[in-house]
C-alpha cells in the first residue's frame, strides 16, 4: 500500500476511503475491485452478453478461468461465479460474460432482465485452474454444451490471437441452432486448422443430432486419443462425455469445468441427529442433505454464490458436531472451525453459528 493511500484509509476510519469515493462514483473504488457494463448484446433469447471494463486493480484472466461478480438484489449482495468468453489478450482490458438465464435462477434472471450500459458490478479477480497448457498442444478438442461454451470459447479466441497452427475442433451441444451463444463470432473462428461441430439434441440441421457418444467423439474429432480435451457443460454431458472417456482409457486427457454440483450422494448411516443454526435459534432433523440446503430449508437465506465448494461465499463456524466433506470424503469433528455450507454435510448432531 502506498503512503498516500495509508493516509487517505486513516482519514478515512472506520467506513475506509471507497465508501467516500464510491459516493462520487462506483468505479472510483482503490481497493474493491468493480466491473461496468460498457454494453449489453443478446445473441440468444435466454442468455446476455455483457461486456465489462474492470477497475485498475484488474489482474486480467487466463482464458478457461472464472471471476466472481455480485449485484445488490432487494438490498441483499449475492454474488455468482461467470467464466470470461473472449480472449484473454483483448487489447482494451475489457472481457464479456454471456450469462445464461435460469428458469428459476435470481441472479442469471436479475441480469437478463436488468443488464445496462453502466450498471456496476462487484467482481473479483479471475481465479481456477480450467486452464489450457503453455506450450500449447497441437491437438486440442473443445466439448461444450448450453451456458458452458464460454470458458472454451475464451480459450479458442486465445488460441486465434496467439496464431495457433494446432489441429482443433470446437464441438457445441445446444437445443437448436438458436440457442448457440455467439454463432457468427464463432463461424468465424473456423480456418484451416478450426473446425466447429454443432450438434443439436433437439432439431435437424446441426452437424451431429442427438446426445454426446463415442460416434460423435469419432466424427468430430477421429484424432481425439492423441488429443487435449477441454469439457464444460450442463451435468448430463459432463457425465456423457466422463463414462465414454473412461471406457475408453482417456481419462487422463480429458479436464473439465463444472458449473453445477454433482447430485449429493446420502450416507443413511450419517444421517442421524439434529442441526441447528444457532444464531438463528433453529433446529431440525439431520436430513442428509447439505449444510446450505438445510439452512435454506430451515427457512434461513445464507449468502452462497457457486453451491460447489469453490467460491468460500457461505463459509460459517460449525460450532460443535461433525461434517463430511462431499468432495473429499474427510470428516472434521473439531469444535469452531470455518466449514463451506454448501459441501458439508452432517454426521449426526452438528451446531453451525449462523
Ligand atoms: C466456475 C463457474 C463458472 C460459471 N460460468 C458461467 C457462465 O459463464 N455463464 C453462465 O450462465 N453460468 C455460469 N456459471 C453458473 C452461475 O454461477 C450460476 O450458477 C447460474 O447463473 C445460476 O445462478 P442463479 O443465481 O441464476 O441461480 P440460483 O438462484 O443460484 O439457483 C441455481 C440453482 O441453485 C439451487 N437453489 C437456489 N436457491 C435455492 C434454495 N433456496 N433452496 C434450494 N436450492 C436452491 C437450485 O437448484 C437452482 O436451480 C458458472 C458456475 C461456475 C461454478
């Protein structure tokens, strides 16, 4: 921190200088990181495309990686994780997210219907690891479906810029041609070396029909076991494309981005005793399911933001008891520790401060 800035935070106990700045304007901010809307496209009738001019203190994003971006719904911060589309080396700084509105999703629905040029986002710097190898490999097969085109669609417009002369193959799973995000840009993607499949599970027309199987993995892309395979999409492809690469021996080479948790599997043995949210002063019955959904179910509205473990919104206290952690298996039993709502789940009595 600079002495100016050290100065500027002591004048400005206990609120901290942005709570000033912001005043004058949101994008003024020295230590909280913003995004603005610089312009608003839909491309598709359920998704939106924004592109976002980040603060100074923007680190920039590598192309496959995520940023946190909150908004302020009805007075409450919520805040959700949305992956860059566009290239990681644009030459003016900015980055697009194509957000996708879910039927009953508060945010991707607030977006939809809220997005302006010059609204300001919270975001945060780009983090995780879905992340293409340096040097790049000279066979690369990029599998999407539905809102997960754009961590790979940032990673072949990356590939475009650098000049890549590997062999790709962009395979898109979506609806009907109308739900493709970003179509025209990503026809003009194609070149010598890119090619774009398009396969529809529900219309004619595409380059493929139906779900994913080894058939398409063939079709699109007959070099694919000496390839690189990059997956994002909905769970039902993801599962499709794991269970044909494993009976094929090629799980190695295949490194995936989830956008939704996998379905939680119940412990009937675990699921004894009650959890309560002691600040809250509610008890339940142990439902077997996890921390975030029991206190959803309680009747509780604990900030979360990607429901899988990655993000640390719902963090909390678990004052006593034991909690399982769905994606490592590991059981933490000791008294005051900060445990993630949304991967835990009880093991008999547990007490959260919440
Ligand atoms: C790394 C990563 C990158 C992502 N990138 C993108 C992207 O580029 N584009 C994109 O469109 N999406 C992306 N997502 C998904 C995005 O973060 C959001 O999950 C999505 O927009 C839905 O958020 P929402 O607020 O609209 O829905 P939510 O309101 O969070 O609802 C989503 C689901 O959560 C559950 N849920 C919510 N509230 C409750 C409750 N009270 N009780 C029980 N269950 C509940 C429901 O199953 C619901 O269907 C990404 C996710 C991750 C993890």
């Amino acid at each position: 921190m600079t002495a100016g800035l050290r100065l500027l935070e002591a004048l400005a106990t206990p609120h901290g200088v942005d709570r000033y700045l912001e005043l004058v304007h949101p994008m003024l901010t020295l230590r909280e990181l913003r995004g603005e809307v610089t312009s608003v496209h839909r491309s598709t009738p359920d998704t939106v495309t924004l592109t976002i001019r980040p603060t100074r203190r923007w680190r920039g994003f590598t192309a496959g990686q995520y940023v946190r971006i909150s908004v302020d719904i009805d007075g409450v911060r919520r805040t959700r994780c949305y992956s860059p589309a566009t290239s990681q080396h644009r030459a003016d700084g900015r980055f697009e997210l194509t957000v996708k509105a879910h039927e009953s999703g508060l945010v991707s629905q607030w977006l939809h219907r809220n997005a302006r040029t010059g609204l300001v986002l919270g975001l945060s710097q780009a983090e995780g690891g879905f992340t293409l190898p340096t040097p790049r490999p000279d066979k690369l097969l990029l599998i999407s479906g539905g809102s997960g085109i754009t961590p790979v669609l940032s990673m072949l417009r990356t590939l475009a810029d650098e000049g890549h002369s590997g062999q790709v193959t962009f395979l898109h799973y979506a609806y009907r041609e109308t739900d493709v995000p970003c179509l025209a840009s990503l026809r003009a993607l194609v070149s010598d070396n890119v090619r774009l499949v398009l396969a529809y599970t529900d219309a004619e027309g595409g380059d493929l029909t139906g779900f994913f199987d080894e058939d398409h993995l063939r079709t699109a892309a007959p070099w694919f076991a000496d390839a690189d395979t990059y997956l994002c999409g909905p769970p039902g492809l993801m599962a499709g494309v794991r269970e044909v690469y494993a009976a094929l021996g090629r799980t190695d080479r295949l490194h995936t981005e989830d956008f939704a948790p996998a379905p939680v599997t119940v412990d009937a043995a675990e699921v004894t005793g009650a959890v309560t949210f002691a600040r809250s002063d509610r008890s339940a019955p142990n439902s077997g399911q996890t921390l975030l959904e029991q206190a959803e179910s309680a009747g509780l509205d604990p900030a979360f933001g990607c429901r899988m473990g990655i993000c640390f919104t719902c963090t909390r206290v678990k004052t006593t008891g034991c909690v399982r952690d769905l994606r490592t298996g590991e059981k933490s039993t000791d008294p005051d520790v900060e445990i993630q709502l949304c991967v835990s789940v009880p093991v008999g009595d547990v007490a959260i401060d919440l």
